[in-house]
C-alpha cells in the first residue's frame, strides 16, 4: 500500500527544522517545542508502523526522482524488519535525547539553532535508514555528514570546537570517496542502483562483479569506515566530543556512526567472502585498539568515546563473521546504554560546573545518586553482566566469534576485560574516591528534564536484551542454526572478562587520587595517552605529501611567474624600441627606407 504515514515520519523533523530556521530564531522554548514534537511524533507513527507490519502489510512509499537516459532513480522508502527497527532507534532514543536537551542546553545563545540542527540530524539520518537505492541513500548520507560538522562546531568561537568538526567532515571525506566510487561500480556493472535489482541481478548472474567482487565490497565498506570511526579512520571521533553531550549522545547511539555499521548490513549481499574476512579483522582491529586507549584517557566523554570506538569494532567483526542480526542487535542494545552513559555522563558535567577531567571529580554518589544509578546501570550494560542488555548482545558476538574464528574470540575477550576496566575506573574516580575540586565539593543533582530520561534510559538498558531484536531480524537474513555450546562457552569467558577487569580496577583505583599507571607503566601509558601517536603521524604524512605537493607547487609558480614576467618585459621593451622608430617625420622614415635596401644589399652582395 502507499501510505501517507511514511513520508510523516521522515518529513516531521525536517519541516520543524525549517520553521525553526525562519521562522523561531527568537523563540527558544517554541524552537525546542516543535523540535520535541516533531521527534515525539515521529517515533509514535514508527510504532503504528510496526504494527502495521507485524500484522503482515505490505508497506510501500516511491516515486519516480530522476529519469536521464537509462538511468532510472526513485525515491522510495524500503520497509522491512531492518529498516522498522532503526526508524525506531531514531526516532525513539533520538526524542529521549532531545527531551534531555531541552534542560541541558537551557540559557545557551544558541537554542533555537541547536534545535533546528538537531531536527535536521535526525530527518538526515531516517533517510539513510528508508532509502530503497545507493544514490537515495548516498545524498542523506552527505547531509548526516553536513550535520554533524554543523553539530560538532556547534560552539564554534572555540577553537577545538571548530578544528573538530573540520576533522570530522573532512576525514569522512575520504570514507565516502571511496563508497562513492563503489557506487558508480555498482551501477555500471549491475544496470540499477535499487537494493532488491542489484541482489536479484547478483543472484541471476553469481559472476556479475567477476573479479571485482572484492574490490567493489571494499569500497562500498570505506562508507562505512568513515561514518562507523573504523581503522584508519577512527581519529575524528574522540574529538568529535568538542560538541555539546547531546550531540555526543546522538552521535553515538542513534545516529552518525550507526550510520556505516548499518549499511553494511544492508548491502550484506555485496560482500564476497575475502571482503568479510578483511571487514571483521578490521572490528577486530578498531575495538582491541580502541579499548586500549580507553584504558588511559582522562576526560569522561573521551573514554565513552572510545567506548563507542570499541563497541562499532565488535559490530563490524559480526558483519564480518557472517552475521548482520547479531551486529544490528548489539547496535539496538548499544544505542539505549551509550545514550545513557552520554547523557548520564552531561548529567555530571552539569553538576560540576563543566568540568569533564574525572581527577578533579569524586564522591559523586552522594551527590548525585540519581546520576549515579543510572550511570551504573549504564555501565554494566556496557560491561555485558547479566541480565543487562549488553550481556545478550555482546555474548552473541562473542559465541560468533567462538564458532568462527578463535583469535578473533581471544581479541574479543580481551576487550570485554578492557571495557570492564576502563569504566570501573571511570566510576571509582568519578563517584566514589575523594572530592578532588571545589567543583565536586558543590555538586549538585540535575533537573527533573534531565534526570527523567536517564531513568528511560536506564530500563531500556536493563531490559532491552529482552525485546527479541536478534530474533526480529533473523528471518530477513537466513541465519545460521543457533549453537548453544558456543553461548555458554562466550558467557563463561566474558563473565571471567568482567570479574578480572572489575577487580583490578578495584585493585587500582580505589581510594587513588591520582592514576598509579603511568608510574609503573611509564613509555606504554606514554603511547595511550597519546592515542598510538595516530594524530601525529598522520599530520607528519600531510607535511610529506600535501605539503610538499604545496610547496612544490608554490614554487613552480614563483618560476613561471619569473618567466612570464621576463617574457612580459622583453615584449614591452621591443615595444618601446619599435616606438620610438614611429616619429611621423617623411624623412625619417626615407632614411629608414634606405638603411633598410642598403642593408638588405649588403647581405645579397656578399653572400
């Protein structure tokens, strides 16, 4: 059938972000209002959605876009057990986010700005979700990035503000060169862009990408390791923290990166097996590192970060394992714990004046013991400790890996012990070792605005493991029979993960007032703290190679410039020369005529 109710639910934050623009700039509650609803909305016709398809509707919204040659384009909305479940994300994180916000970011000169941007990221972000073909979702997938640049320099007086969202868009420049030129492959082999062409012609001609199968898959992957903060190209998001907690939240649980890990499964059908060993060494690759780093960061947004960094690792190894359902489930219980964690995490930095280095925190607990709760809870979920939501997801990964790959179970491992340390840590400083500042000392609760959502939150994270995400999936993706003993093997080693990681936290940072590590651990702390020197190096490859090319360039110019200008002069002076022969005097020019014949016959005579 076409609906009307799709194109509501895609268009609701969009219009809020253009009455926002021209129309509310001097409005700030009205703004934040028609943000809220629009996001509220949104999410409850997402709901009637999924009735509707559960009941067993065929769901359907298109229209021709473009017709050249060819080349036919609709726009159309794909409706299907993926696509229902992020529209849900979305929607529903996203409005618990923004309802945050409206305490959050209270007196700030920008209100009314925050919101429109905010309401452009999310319309931005559902039509990633319900694009139905490559260039649909490739335009929503620029203006995400265009949002983001716009939400990260939110604050944009601040230098690292502004020189962070220029990292971010222009590092996501290069993932998305490369999925461009995946793209226009696609097209030119396959004939068609649409998803359902594109997996019918590869399933009516096995050979269609031949021996650019892997090329193609890899390219079309480089989206995802720019928006997913992949290996390589992972360094813009920790500082992507320059943005106000909000965005943060947003960023990293409903939106930006959930962006690649969610394309990848939704293109899953273009990925040859080679393609997928490299994807998952790769997840593999970006959670051990990034929980390493976690493990020696100060600034509390920083290490959930990375977290995030760690967590996109293990969903782009299940991709890479074979497995979308367990990738997108622990991307579902991923979103309700990190937004949390974020929020819960702007809920300190709100009680302590700003403030984001957890040494200058402590005793926290007592004075914020709602921020505290939730936190926790959070924080186990994040864990994996039953029965919170990351235990299920998490473990599902794991078993994956257990099946498939035992080095990539070992990594796996190691990084669930990482996760448990560095946010033990976290929370050991943070809430309950000695006030370290002024600040902690006059803490104080956050409003009901923005405790009230920590407490959904925190539910979701409980329960979430709960809501059948894995199993709402398995049928559009032909899983494979589920093998219980690789579960319980994966549980009893990631509960070991835990224990080790909870106890030497314990072992270490209780009643620590400074972090004993780097004493002990002085040239490898060196390298975490400075993030594997990523920033630097690549810094020193633009001064090689952009700089130089610069350099080069420049003087290249400063010699044709040199040589033109010699050219320039010589014609000039021949000019002048030539006009002061021009007297308008007949005798002069007789004179001239006979020097000229005597000269002339001069040369003929002689030779």
């Amino acid at each position: 059938m076409n609906d009307p109710l799709p194109w509501l639910i895609l268009f609701l934050p969009l219009l809020a972000a253009v009455l926002i623009a021209l129309f509310l700039q001097g409005k700030p509650r009205l703004s934040a209002l028609v943000s809220v609803g629009a996001v509220v909305v949104s999410f409850i016709l997402s709901l009637d959605l999924l009735a509707q398809f559960l009941g067993g509707a065929m769901l359907s919204a298109k229209f021709n876009w473009l017709r050249v040659g060819h080349l036919t384009i609709d726009f159309a909305l794909r409706f299907d057990a993926l696509s229902l479940l992020m529209v849900l994300i979305v929607t529903g994180v996203g409005a618990v986010i923004h309802i945050y916000s409206v305490g959050y970011m209270k007196g700030d000169p920008g209100y009314p700005r925050f919101f429109g941007c905010m309401s452009l990221f999310t319309f931005s972000m559902l039509g990633v979700v319900l694009s139905g073909n490559f260039f649909q979702m490739f335009i929503f997938w620029e203006l995400v990035g265009v949002c983001s640049y716009l939400l990260i320099g939110f604050w944009h007086r601040r230098p690292a503000a502004a020189d962070a969202a220029k990292k971010a868009f222009l590092t996501n420049r290069l993932g998305d060169f490369g999925f461009f030129t995946g793209i226009i492959l696609v097209w030119s082999m396959a004939g068609t862009m649409d998803f359902i062409r594109v997996r019918e012609e590869m399933m009516r001609n096995p050979e269609l990408f031949d021996a650019a199968a892997t090329g193609v898959g890899l390219l079309i992957f480089c989206g995802a390791v720019g928006k997913s903060a992949q290996f390589p190209l992972h360094v813009w998001l920790p500082d992507a923290m320059e943005g106000p907690t909000p965005v943060s939240a947003l960023i990293h649980a409903a939106t930006m990166v959930a962006a690649g890990v969610y394309m990848i499964c939704r293109v899953f059908f273009i990925f040859n097996v080679p393609a997928l060993q490299i994807i998952a060494w790769i997840g593999g690759l970006t959670a051990l590192m990034a929980g390493l780093i976690a493990v020696q960061q100060d600034d509390i947004k920083r290490i959930l970060a990375y977290s995030t960094l760690s967590q996109l690792g293990y969903m782009v190894m299940a991709v890479g394992l074979g497995e979308p359902p367990a990738a997108m489930f622990h991307l579902g219980t991923h979103a309700f714990f990190k937004a949390l964690l974020f929020l819960a995490a702007g809920s300190v930095i709100h009680g302590m004046s700003h403030e984001q280095d957890i040494w200058k925190m402590g005793r926290l607990k007592e004075r914020m013991p709602l921020t505290f709760w939730t936190f926790l809870a959070g924080a186990l979920a994040l864990c994996g400790l039953w029965p919170f939501s990351g235990f299920f997801s998490k473990d599902a990964i794991l078993a994956l890996a257990c099946e498939k790959s035992p080095t990539l179970f070992a990594v796996g491992i190691f990084v669930a012990f990482l996760t448990t340390f560095y946010m033990f840590r976290l929370i050991l400083v943070v809430f309950f070792n000695r006030s370290k500042s002024d600040a902690a000392g006059h803490a104080h609760e956050s409003p009901l605005i923005m405790v009230v959502p920590l407490f959904v939150l925190a539910a979701a994270s409980i329960f979430g493991g709960f809501f059948g995400i894995e199993q709402f999936l398995a049928p559009q993706f032909a899983p494979a029979p589920e093998a219980a003993s690789f579960f319980i093997k994966a549980a009893g080693f990631g509960f070991a993960a835990f224990a080790a990681g909870a106890v030497t936290a314990f072992a270490l940072y209780f009643k620590a007032q400074s972090d004993p590590l780097p004493a002990q651990m002085q040239w490898t702390c060196g390298l975490l703290r400075h993030k594997f020197y990523f920033d630097e190096i690549y810094a020193e490859l633009i001064d090689l190679t952009q700089e130089s090319l610069a350099k080069a360039a420049n003087a290249l110019d400063f010699v044709l410039k040199l040589v033109i200008r010699a050219l320039h002069g010589t014609a000039e002076l021949t000019g002048r020369a030539l006009r002061l022969a021009q007297t308008g005097n007949l005798q002069t020019y007789t004179l001239l005529f006979a020097a000229g014949i005597a000269v002339v016959l001069y040369f003929m005579l002689l030779h």
